[in-house]
DNA sequence: TGCATATTTCTTGTCGACAAATTAAATACA
DNA sequence: TGTATTTAATTTGTCGACAAGAAATATGCA
C-alpha cells in the first residue's frame, strides 16, 4: 500500500499538506475513518512517505474544522457524530438552506446558473442510477453552487461545512435513499433554479426552506427508526 | 522585549502554540498588527523564544480563521479588512445577531443570565467611562453569552467569527462612539435580555434586528464618512 | 493474590538543520 | 544608461532526532 509514499520525489513542495489534507477529509467524511478512530501520526508519516511536519500540519486544519479532536499529549480521533445535539444541526442547515437560495436569487449572475444545471443534471443521473452515494455528493455540490451564486462567503462556508457533516451522517443511512423520494427532490431542484433565475427571492427562500425540511424530516425519521432498532436488540 | 522569549523554559510542554495563537490573535484584533503587515516565522520564534515549529502551527490556526493570508512559499501576511464585501458582512452579522438572540429566548437556562447581566453591567460601565475599546469588547463579549445561551454552536462559532472582525473594523472608527448613541445600546440590551428572560422568542428576535440594524447604520455612516475624507484628501 | 510503585514503551511536542523556492543584488552586455 | 542574466541572500517547507507525558508493563510488597 505505497501507491501513496512511492509519489514521495515527484511531489512539488507545499503540496504534500493539501493531499493529506483532502485525502483524510474525504476518508472520514465518507466513513471510511469512522467516528473514533484513532489517528497516528508516524503511521501516516509511512503511508504518505513524508515527514510527520506536514502531516501535522494537515491535521491541526481538520482539527480546526472539527473533523478530528485532539486531546494534548495524547491520542487525536475521529470526532463523533453528534446525535444529542442534532436539533442544532438542523435548525442551521435548514436557515443555510434559506438565506443562501435567498441570496442567489437576488446577486447570481446568469453564468452562475451553468454549473448549476450540470449539477442538477448530475443529481438527477444519480437518482436513476439509484446511486445513493452520489446523491449526496452531488446534492451537497449543487446546493453549494447556488450559495456561491449568493456571494456570501461568510454563509457559503458555514454552510459547506454544515453540508459536509451531513455527508457523513446520511452515509450512515444511505441505504433507505432507494425510495421514490428523491425524485421529487429533483422537481425541488428545478423549481428552485427557476426561482432563482426569475430573481423572486421570496419564491426562492419559500421553497428552500420547504426543500430543506423534506430532506431534514426524512432524516430524523431515519434517525427514529434507528432508535428503535436499537431499543429492540 | 524578551518579556515573552524569558518564559522559556517554564512552559508547560503544548501550551506554546495556544500562548503565541491567543497573543498573535489579539494583536491582529486590535490592530496592532495592521492588515498586510508582513508575519515573519523566525522573527516570531526569537520573540517568543521558541523553534518555528510551533510558531507554524499558531499561524495554520489563524489562516484557517482568515485571519493571515498565506501565499506558498512565499510571504504571509495579516490579512485585508475587505470594504468592498462589506454588505455580506452586514447581512451575515445581522442575522446571527438575530438567530442567536431568538434561540437564547426559547433555550436558555436562569444560570445562563446571570452571566449575561455581569456583561451588561461592564457595558454600562464603559459607556459610562467612555471608553470605546471597552465598549467594544464587552458588547462583543455580552452578545456572544446570549449567543452560548442558545445552545447552538454552529451559531455561535460564525457570530463569534463576526463579531471578532467587528471588533477589527470598529478599531478603525472608535473614535467617534464618544458621542451619545451607546446609552441607547444600553437600554436596548436591557430589553433585549428582558425578552429572553420571559421566553418571548418573537419579541426577542424583532429586539435584536432592530438592535443590530441600528449599529449597522452606524458603522455605514462612518465609512461613508471616512470614504468623503478619503475622496477630498 | 491484590494493590501500589517503578520501569519500560509508545506517542506527541519541540528542536536545529538542510534544501527548495523566491526575492534581492550584482554582474554582463548592448 | 538601461536591460537581461547570474549570483547571493532570505524565507519557507521538510526532515530526522530527541525529550516530555501518558499508557502499558513489570516489579515490589503486604
């Protein structure tokens, strides 16, 4: 498993932190480090054929994402998934959801629109491919796409952060996606879209905001059917 | 000026990062280190009296919170105050101002007020003093326990964010608070509080827009200000 | 055997040094 | 004198090594 380290003399320098960096972000963001695994340092060293510097480096900035947690001087993991405290979760996804489809509707540009619809366009293959993994990742990229269209980075990074715990908790659940609802999602999205580029920025909010709690409501019905299954074993 | 390298040798191993991230962080706020100036990792180290290993891992702290500007290989520097997106600034301050207000009402505890009223209590007494730095600080500080009492730290972590650059761009313009307008700020405060205290969620969240609209106007009425002065010179 | 203490092992935090990238200075040339 | 190219100096990125804390293991003692 050195497919990694063997890149160790064709790296340019300054871009090994970024590869560990995005490397990691998306082994724990898709579960493949679920919550708590520990993380060593030397070990990562190996698998990437550099240093600990910069391997450092990469997890003080997960750390400050609050993907990793990091006690001193002792083990750094995983962070947890936060199921107590899920109502916070929502309740900002769902204003995120609001104010950036909000605001793309009043400052996108019609070029902004483009990337949107290949977005959108992506989300619907997935949804008849019934890839569920790709359904989130490409609902996640679209909605992100529309609030960059909203020219608000202080919204667009909240949100994108909010966008990608979601991604690690719906992998928990991915498997009940196999249902018909997210075609209607894809009817959202258009209408939506539409919304938008009509610049009706109430239209636009409205219907993001009852977009964002279908998909919040699907959620915690998943949520609540995983509780009993727990109470039951 | 080795006031800060003598503690050498009476660190506690793991607390140098936390100590030069808090200081630096401080200096940035208070601009005492303007924006653009030039950070320089081996001057910092001689400072502070320490290798630049940990000095790096402070500044990968504060570039994650956009507070220095890194550019690979080359220098790093304290970043810009950004004028020209002051709007989204704005629109994001205010919203938090508000969401956070209207969360406090609905899930704050007793305990969680009486740390507010001490806030309050040295608001007063720096508007009183006259004192704008203290004005600033403490308003940031008062607003950021309501913010904790709602119990949302998604939230939170964004307002605290702001309310930081605030504090940054406030700096610029403290002079002018020396007039008549922060006693307002103190009654509004009390209603405010009064509002989360009997749980009217509503009245709370109209309180806080119109609190946070009213310093808004303000600080727009300053930099046009400064612009007129800027466009005569 | 059961518990407290000492020792070893393991991981993290820090260090000084080196090498690559960039910038500044110096030299060559028209 | 002005511009292009080389050379030196500065600064960042990376490395290997060592030391401090904490955890695991071993030892001493009742």
């Amino acid at each position: 498993m050195d497919s990694e380290a063997s890149l160790r003399n064709e790296r340019k320098r300054g871009s090994g932190v970024k590869v560990v960096y995005d490397i990691l972000r998306d082994e724990i963001l898709d579960l493949e480090l679920p919550p708590g695994s520990p993380i060593d340092e030397v070990q990562l060293s190996e698998r990437f054929g550099m240093s600990r510097t910069p391997i450092r480096e990469a997890l003080v900035r997960l750390a400050g994402e609050g993907l990793i947690d990091t006690l001193p001087n002792r083990s750094t993991m995983v962070s947890q998934i936060d199921f107590l405290n899920m109502h916070s979760y929502f309740d900002a996804l769902v204003l995120m959801y609001r104010v950036t489809t909000q605001l793309a509707a009043k400052y996108h540009r019609p070029e902004d629109l483009e990337g949107v619809r290949t977005l959108q366009a992506e989300f619907a293959d997935a949804v008849e491919a019934q890839d569920a993994l790709a359904m989130i990742s490409t609902n996640a990229a679209l909605h992100l796409a529309i609030a960059e269209a909203g020219r608000n980075p202080y919204f667009t990074s909240l949100f994108s952060r909010l966008l990608n715990e979601g991604r690690r908790l719906l992998r928990l659940y991915y498997q009940s996606y196999n249902d018909r609802l997210p075609r209607r999602f894809v009817e959202e999205h258009d209408e939506i879209i539409a919304a938008i580029e009509a610049r009706n920025t109430e239209l636009a909010e409205r219907l993001a905001r009852e977009h964002a709690e279908q998909i919040v409501s699907q959620i915690q019905k998943l949520l609540m059917r995983e509780e009993r299954l727990d109470v039951s074993l």
